[in-house]
C-alpha cells in the first residue's frame, strides 16, 4: 500500500496485482508512466524491472508468468504499447494470463482531441485500445469513479481465461483517490458438471475395459493446472506415457513408463507405433500445431481415444461438455486398472559414440553435450528453430522445466522470457539455448540479464545465419545470412565484467564440455558459450519438419 495519506486508484491496482502473487513489474518507462511508477516504488512487495525496450519487457512478462502464474508488462500507450503487442500476441496464442498496462495521457487531454505525441494525430485515443482487443481476454480504459470496478473485471477475466488483459490507465485516474479493497478478487470458476461426468464416466469405463490405455500429454495439462492430477493417473495406473514437444513440462521424461516425443511423421517409430496403435489412447490436453506434428502427420484412431481437453472430455468421438480436465483425470485414475509390469521404456538419447576432440562440432554432438550437462533445477528456454528441435532428442532430468513458444514461434523470445522466469523462481538455474539469429533480435535484453545480476548459462548456437529457413528453402542464399558477430565480447558491451561474466567459443564437443563443466563450477557468474557448428548442419527434428513445411508452403 502507499505510504503517502492518500490511496489512489494506482495503489488499488498494484495490491490486487499483488494479491494475484505479482511481485515485478517489467516495462520501459514513458512521461505517461512516471507518476505510476512513483507508486510502484512506494509498494511494499512489487518491484520494478526496466527492461532495453517494450517487446522484451513483454517477453520477460509473459515468462514471468508461465513461472510465477500472472505476469504484468506496463509501457507508454501509442510507440511503447505497439511494441510490446507482440508479446502479448503470443501469450494470447498459448495461454498465458499477463497484464497489459499502458499508461495514457489524461481524460482532459483526450477530451480535447488534440495531436499529442506517441498518437496518430487524429484526436481518437482508443486506436490502440482497438488493436490489443484482438490479443486480449478483456480491455478497459480506466474512467473516474468506474476505475476499481473495471480492473477487477479485468483481472478477473484475465486470470479466469488465462490469457492476456489490458488496461488504459489516464495519468489523472491513475492519481484518483478510491478505497482500498475490502474483498478477494472475484474470479469465476468452472465447474464440472456432475451428470455429464457420470456420463463420460461410463463411456470411459467402456472405452477401457480390459485395454492397456497409452497417455499422450501436452501444454494445456500445465495450462489448466492438472499436472499432479496427470501424474497421479500414470501412477495408480502404471501407464505408459509420451508427450508433445509444446507439453514437455507436463510429463517426467526419466519415469519408467515413458515412451519418447510424438512429433507425427517426425516421431521415432518405436514411439510412434505404441501411440498411433495404442489399444485405447488417452490424449490430455493435446493441441496439435504444425511445428509439433511434422506439419499435421499425427494419425490417432479417434475409435480407441479418450481426449481430455481443459473443459471438455471425449470418448470414442462422444463429446461431454462441462467436465474440468482435473476431474475427468481423477475419474480415469479409479478407472484405469493398475499396470506394475512397465515394459522397458523406448526413449533413449541419440548415439553416444566418442567423439573425435579435433573434429568440428556437429548437431548431433552439440544436442548430447547440453543434454548431458542438465540438472533438475534448471528452467530450459529452447528458442524456436535449431535449438528447440535440437534438444528434442536428449531426454530431460526429472524435475527440470522446459519452456518454448511453438505455436506463436516468435524467434529471439526467450532471452528476455528467460530473465522473467529467473525472477520468479531465483531458486533454479536458468539456461538458454538459443541460435544466431534468434539472439540479434533481442539481444539488447543481455544488458538487462547482467543488470539484473542472473546466472544463467547461455549457449548461442553460431550457424551462421537462418538455419530453419535454409532447411524449408534457399540454403546457399544470402537472404538466409546475417551479420557475423563476436559474440563472447557482447556480454562485455553490454555490462558485463570478468568478476561476473565468463565467455567461451567451442568448435568440438571436448571444447563444449569442458565449457558446460566451467558454468557448473561457477553457479553465481552468467556465462554465454559461443557453439559453432556448420551452416547446413540440421537436427533430424528440424529436417523432417522443415521437409514437411517445404511440402506445405509449395
């Protein structure tokens, strides 16, 4: 709460933010935010967070929030919100409740119609507003004497749908005196039917029977908060399990049940025929975009499948609507006849042969060294591209977190959704995998890394240019190029110093290693590993996709 004698409309938002768990804000600040961030430095329990721009601002909310549970970008309306709305684009496309809090001119102002700066001159104000409806749950543009009871509705809605919520906030409202909050945030809950779960209930009993069920996956287990309800079905059940790339997290890649990734046409064949011929197949929470299918090449007997999605169920191609995806799990885990005899699971890291410690380092080698070195602590960010497929082929140590963005695929996100997951969960080792020219788009946010004093452990995959893009078309045209960088100097140019900071280029994977080994040996520097591999080196994942998005694009 404000510690001045007055309680303003900022000081109402900034509790129910941190009554939601919100404890930094991240942004840029603007002439419009600068009487708000008064309040937020007078807030006993949310910091602030300046990020180099707006869109990495609202990369580092959006993976705040896939940590931390509500995430809050704030910017300057007009230039600084236009900015960020890419960012909140994607946490619209995957389900990510974040705040987007723009700070306007004042009601007056507005009123007057006049050409202000950061506007299109037209005297219309809610342009913007307009846009960021299309990638938000629920906008308001804050008014006097309505202004508590319109961020409630936000908030509420934003956290209820989990997806993004915008607020204008007039600097006048902003500074508007109101009461503080006398209640917990109102937000409406889904329940489950309990006649349609009776009904799905037996449909599932039927489907199952005396069947052994196979489990597949994805993000929307995490999304709806039913990860310990899944985990206790693959339990009491025994079952066999496998998972999309976009729902690594959800699933215990070292659990004796589990098969490996399905990836359609790209998937293992052992993999792929204990899911596609399963005797009855249980897909939870699965949503099957074209860069974790093999572009759309899944082949699943809706006959023989029970899909659970966040709010509805469906057996055998029977739709039963109003059941919460935590309830149908409970009810599939009294179902499912106990399996203890697990056969010997199929996923298994690509070939381990000893490598040459003079030879250029390959893919291959470059995805087994990482793998190697991850620990259970840590949260992996897999940027879009090389690394994301990459890292499909090493099974990941139990309790680790992996994080992507698949279906929105914004390339150079997860460097700044990185320093938003380091914030909220200061407690693991973040570690990003990132490719050349993801990194040159967002790579100003390494100063912020460094400001922010986070030990993360950087590997930059130098490939010289657009790897994914050479693999779909033009591999040998200077269109996929971009520019050579030293890329163990940058850490320097943008903060960083050798008591903080450790650099290293590896060409072999004895080089890499050993490099990897050093980052565990120092866990309070950040350390930024330069792995150099060839232009047209691709992982297997990434050529069967690209083959397939070739296909598609014809």
């Amino acid at each position: 709460m404000n510690v001045t004698s007055t309680y303003t409309v900022s000081d109402y938002l900034l509790d129910r933010l941190a009554d939601l768990g919100v404890d930094t804000i991240f942004g840029v600040p603007g002439d419009f935010t600068l009487g708000l961030l008064d309040h937020v430095d007078e807030h006993p329990s949310i910091n602030w967070v300046g990020t180099a721009n707006e869109l990495g601002a609202g990369y580092a909310a959006d993976g705040y929030a896939r940590m931390n549970g509500v995430g809050v970008v704030c910017s300057t309306f007009g230039v600084g919100e236009l900015s960020a709305i890419n960012a909140v684009a994607g946490s619209y496309a995957e389900h990510v409740p974040m705040l987007h809090l723009v700070d306007a001119p004042t009601e007056a102002v507005q009123a007057a119609g006049r050409a202000t700066h950061h506007s299109l001159g037209d005297g219309d104000f809610t342009h913007t507003l307009r846009m960021s409806a299309e990638v938000t749950v629920a906008q308001e543009m804050l008014q006097h004497g309505t202004a508590t009871a319109q961020i409630d509705r936000v908030l509420a809605a934003m956290v209820a749908e989990g997806r993004p919520g915008y607020l204008s906030l007039p600097a006048d409202v902003a500074e508007q005196s109101c009461e503080p909050p006398t209640a917990v945030l109102e937000v409406p809950a889904a329940r489950t039917d309990v006649d349609q779960l009776a009904r799905f209930t037996d449909a599932a009993a039927q489907l199952i029977a005396d069947r052994s069920p196979v489990v597949l996956a994805d993000i929307f287990v995490h999304r709806s908060g039913s990860v310990d309800q899944l985990h206790h079905l693959l339990k009491v059940g025994g079952l066999q399990y496998a998972s999309l790339l976009w729902g690594r997290r959800v699933v215990d890649e070292r659990g004796s049940g589990y098969l490996g990734l399905y990836l359609g046409d790209a998937t293992q064949p052992d993999v792929r025929d204990a899911v596609e011929n399963a005797e009855c197949l249980i897909t939870v929470g699965v949503c099957f975009t074209d860069l974790i299918s093999g572009y759309f090449t899944q082949r699943l007997d809706d006959a023989v499948r029970i899909d659970l999605q966040p709010h509805t169920a469906v057996v055998g191609g029977e739709t039963f609507a109003g059941i919460e995806m935590r309830d149908a799990l409970a009810v599939l885990a009294e179902i499912v006849p106990p399996r203890p005899d697990l056969p010997v699971s199929f996923a298994a890291p690509m070939s381990n042969l000893e490598p040459d410690p003079h030879a250029p380092l390959t893919q291959q080698e470059l995805w087994e060294a990482v793998g190697a070195a991850l620990t259970g602590n840590d949260v992996i960010f897999a940027d879009q591209g090389t690394s994301f497929c990459g890292i499909a082929a090493q099974r990941l140590p139990s309790g680790a977190v992996f994080i992507g963005q698949p279906l929105w695929a914004s390339i150079g996100y997860t460097l700044p959704a990185m320093i938003g997951a380091a914030i909220a969960a200061p407690h693991r080792r973040p570690v990003l995998l990132i490719g050349d020219g993801a990194a040159q788009l967002t790579v100003a946010e390494l100063g912020t890394l460094i400001r922010q004093r986070i030990p993360a452990v950087i590997v930059v995959v130098n490939n010289n240019g657009y790897t994914v893009e050479r693999a779909i078309h033009g591999a040998e045209m200077n269109y996929n190029d971009i520019a050579p960088w030293r890329w163990t100097l940058l850490p320097y140019a943008l903060g960083g110093d050798v008591s903080t900071v450790r650099t290293h280029r590896a060409t072999t994977q004895a080089e890499l290693t050993g490099m990897l080994v050093d980052a565990a040996a120092h866990p309070t520097s950040l350390t930024l590993i330069e792995a150099v591999t060839g232009e047209l080196d691709v992982p297997p994942v990434l050529e069967a996709i690209a083959a397939a998005a070739a296909s598609a694009n014809r």
